[in-house]
C-alpha cells in the first residue's frame, strides 16, 4: 500500500518497509549507488531514495529523468545526510511515467514569468507546490474560523442580474447570437435571452449574503468571483475568490473587529500548520516573513479615519503620482505609505467619503462619509474591503436615485428594509491578497492556479 511522503516522514517507523510513488525532482548516479528526491506533492522536501546496486532494476534507474513517475519500495532507514532525517533505502524502483531531458523543469532556478507560461507544470515546482499547499490550507482554516463562530456557509449565486459593486464590471453572460441578437429598438433584446433579462457572473455575493444575514445572523460566502476591469496589475485578477462574512445587529467597529481576529487567526494558522512552507517562502521569497506575520497575529491594528489618512499623507512631503486632497479614492501608492510607512503594520481606514463608496453603504451623520473601512497591509495594499450596510430602506432608495441606480431590479433587496431591518454589516476578504500577503509573493498570478487576467486565460 501507497504511503504519502509527508506521512512517512513524520509518522515512520525506521527499519520498516513503506511504498512511495511521486515524482523524480533530481537524481545522482554513480556505478553502485543512485540518490533520487523524490516529491509527492504533500510536503516540501520529499524523501531521498537511495538505490544500490543490488536493486532488482538498478539498471532501469539510468533511464530516470527528473520529471519521471516512479513507485518505490524500501526500507525508512537514518539519513547520514544532513538537512533530512530519513531517507528510503530503495528495495524496488518502477518507472510508471518516464520523462526525458525536454521536462521543462530540470534543476535550474525559472523566472515567475517563465514558469507562468508553463502553469500546467508549475505545481511540479518548490514553490509552486508551497504556495498551492499554502492556499488548500488556508481555505480550510477559513471554514473553521467561522464555523468556531457559528456563521451559516451559504452558496450565493455565480449568475445574476445585479452589479453589486455598481462599477460596470460584469462579465455578459448570453446565449443569444452574438453575429445577429434579436433586436428591440435597435440594441440586443436581452427580453429574449436565456434567463429573460441581462445576466452577468457576479462582482460578489454580498447582496444575496444580507438576505442571509437577515435570517442566520451570521453567514459567509466564499466563491469565485468575476470583474472585467482592464486594469493589469500584479494585485488584479478577472476571476478571484473571495470571502464575505455578513452579520446582522453589527455595525462597524464590530465589522473591523471580526476582520482583525479573522486576519490574525489565519496569520496564525499559517505559522503554526504551514511551518515548513513559510520557512521557504522565508528563506526564498521574502526574508523576514515570518517574523513579519508573528508580529501582525500579535499586533492590534491601527484604527484611522479617512480624513485622517489624507491628513497624514498631505503631511508626508512624498509626492505622489495622484495629487492628495479629500475625496480622493486611495491608491496604491497612498495605500502602500500608509501601512509601510505612517504605521508599519496592517491598518483600517474608516469613514470614506461616499461618492467614492459602493450604494449599499450606511450614510453617517456628517452627510459627507459612509461608514466603510479597508484592511490596508504593507506590500499588498488593500486585502479587505467592507462597511456597515445602510439599513434605513428611505435613506437607502434616495442614495440609489442620486446614483441612477434602479430600484426595479433590486427590489428584493430593498424589501429586506421593509421587514424586520436591522443594523448589519460585512466585508469581503480578497482570497489571492492573503495568499500573496501571508507567503511573500508579489504577483497574483503565481497564488493562482491558471489565472485569469486581460488577454489570458489558455490554461
Ligand atoms: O472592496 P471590494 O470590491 O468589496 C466588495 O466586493 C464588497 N461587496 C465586500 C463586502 O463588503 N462584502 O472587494 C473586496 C476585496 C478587496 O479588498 C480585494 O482584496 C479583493 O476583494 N479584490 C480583488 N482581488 C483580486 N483581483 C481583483 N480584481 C479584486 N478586486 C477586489
Ligand atoms: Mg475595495
């Protein structure tokens, strides 16, 4: 029977017989001895197999090529080595799959970009294997963090007819003919579409989550996510996933509150359940990450207001490619400053102006902010983006008619107002910013399986 490498490795018992299979990351080989690290994808390391002479097939071993699929059969014996513990004295090799010298990823260290271009192979990588073991992780230690909690998982929907951001940035989903729609004064008649109206896949569950919210207090989605803006940075995907919690009788400070012990949680949980993963990304993708995360699951996050922020950024002296003055929707760069520089840790803005704030957001008494806050974090930017929702359906549909939003499509969710409203408030959780902010990687198309950006989605 098959042991997985990672189990063997902590679990084994020395003299005892174990078989591995995986695949050959590098081979040494001499007349009478060959040394294979051999990776199964569930753990770093792999295991060293060493083959002598005496193995049944030792002259099959000449033919192995990293890349290869092989099965072994050996004994878990003392590795003399240093930097392992154990190795596999080899019994049996079989070569399942060969590969040959073409394998793209023999031993040399790739570019980011290069492997990119091979995302059907990258997993076969060191890194790429700890960011994507990294990534499983952490999506199960968010189920747990709110299941601890006692909020309700709920499945919002993929396809919909509302643009919950309101920034025009649903993918169209149709099937009517693209070459000749069916025309209704002269534009696509959507009427005649599949679901009889125009649909997109969605910017995000939050619409749908309140409803939930407003029946199982607590909830979260935590889906894909789609947005055809054009930007192509290294922070934007078109397809992302993310994490939105919901809960009703909440109002801000109890939002950036369960945001804080979420981020911390999952800081936590990587140092402690993904050790030997963030020891590389520390060792070769950001010196000093862990340290970085011990201090941020340890810290309480600064909390600033808006016009604050703004304050400190005029008194910066830095000039910045966009001019600072209130009303301005941060960027990155100010974003950047503030949690490199001003605090040097993670920190929430609170109270944006509100015509640079989302519809749903509750108008705060000064008639000029809406109660939203974003988790700002050094490198990454903005990870988190939430708000206490405007509750009052009278101040909520006069908000919609000074934006032109109609009230027909979203009537549904206004009517949530009509009945047993209540304070609530959420926030969304970028899924790819944590995984770049907790292992050090700068691009989000390498915490991404096949990502998704302008212009690319091959494989
Ligand atoms: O700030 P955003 O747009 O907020 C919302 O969608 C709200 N409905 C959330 C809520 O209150 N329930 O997006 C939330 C987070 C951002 O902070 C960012 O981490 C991530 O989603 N995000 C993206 N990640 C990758 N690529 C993109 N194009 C992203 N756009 C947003
Ligand atoms: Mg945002």
């Amino acid at each position: 029977m098959r042991t997985r490498i990672s189990n063997l490795t902590a679990h084994g018992k020395p003299g005892q017989g174990y078989e591995v299979a995986g695949w050959v990351r590098s081979i040494r080989i001499s007349k009478e001895i060959a040394f294979i690290t051999l990776n199964d994808g569930s753990n770093l390391p792999g295991i060293q197999v060493v083959a002598e002479q005496g193995v049944a097939n030792f002259a099959d071993i000449g033919r192995l090529g990293t890349g290869a699929a092989v099965r072994v059969s050996g004994t878990l014996v003392e590795s003399p080595a240093a930097g392992q513990a154990w190795e596999l004295a080899a019994t049996e090799i079989r070569i399942i799959g060969a590969a040959d010298e073409t394998f793209p990823l023999q031993k040399k260290r790739h570019s980011f970009e290069y492997l990119r271009s091979i995302a059907h192979l990258r997993p076969r990588s060191n890194t790429f294997g700890a960011v994507f073991r990294l990534r499983s992780r952490l999506a199960q230690a968010i189920h747990s963090f709110f299941a601890e909690r006692g909020f309700l998982y709920v499945h919002t929907p993929i396809i919909t007819a509302s643009d919950c951001e309101g920034a025009g940035e649903l993918f169209r989903v149709t099937t009517l003919d693209p070459a000749s729609p069916p025309l209704l004064d002269a534009r696509p008649d959507y009427g005649q579409d599949f679901f009889g109206q125009k649909t997109g896949l969605t910017v995000s569950g939050q619409l749908e989550g309140e409803l939930f919210a407003l029946a199982f207090s607590d909830i979260y989605t935590f889906g894909p996510t789609f947005r055809a803006e054009n930007s192509n940075t290294a922070r934007h995907a078109s397809e992302f996933w993310m994490i939105e919690p919901e809960m009703a009788f909440a109002n801000l400070s109890d939002d950036a509150d369960l945001a804080e012990e979420f981020v911390r949680y999952l800081c936590r949980f990587a140092l402690e359940e993904c050790a030997e993963d963030m020891a590389f990304f520390d060792r070769h993708i950001e010196n000093g990450l862990q340290e970085r995360i011990r201090r941020v699951a340890e810290a309480d996050f600064v909390r600033m207001d808006y016009s604050d922020a703004i304050d400190r950024l005029q008194r910066s002296g830095v000039s910045f490619a966009y001019p600072v003055e209130w009303g301005l929707d941060l960027q990155t760069e100010h974003e950047r400053h503030l949690s490199e520089h001003v605090v040097g840790g993670p920190l929430f803005i609170l109270n944006y102006p509100r015509e640079i704030k989302a519809f749903y957001m509750r108008q705060n008494e000064d008639g000029r902010t809406v109660a939203a806050m974003d988790l700002l974090v050094p490198k990454v930017g903005e990870i988190i983006g939430g708000s206490q929702r405007e509750e009052r359906l009278d101040l909520l549909e006069q908000r919609m008619a000074e934006l032109g939003i109609a009230k027909e499509p979203l009537w549904w969710y206004l009517e949530s107002r009509r009945w047993g409203s209540c304070p609530h408030a959420g926030f969304g959780l970028g899924f790819e910013r944590l995984v770049m902010y907790l292992s050090g990687m700068e691009n989000i198309r390498d915490v991404i399986p096949f990502p998704r950006t302008p212009r690319h989605a091959e494989f």
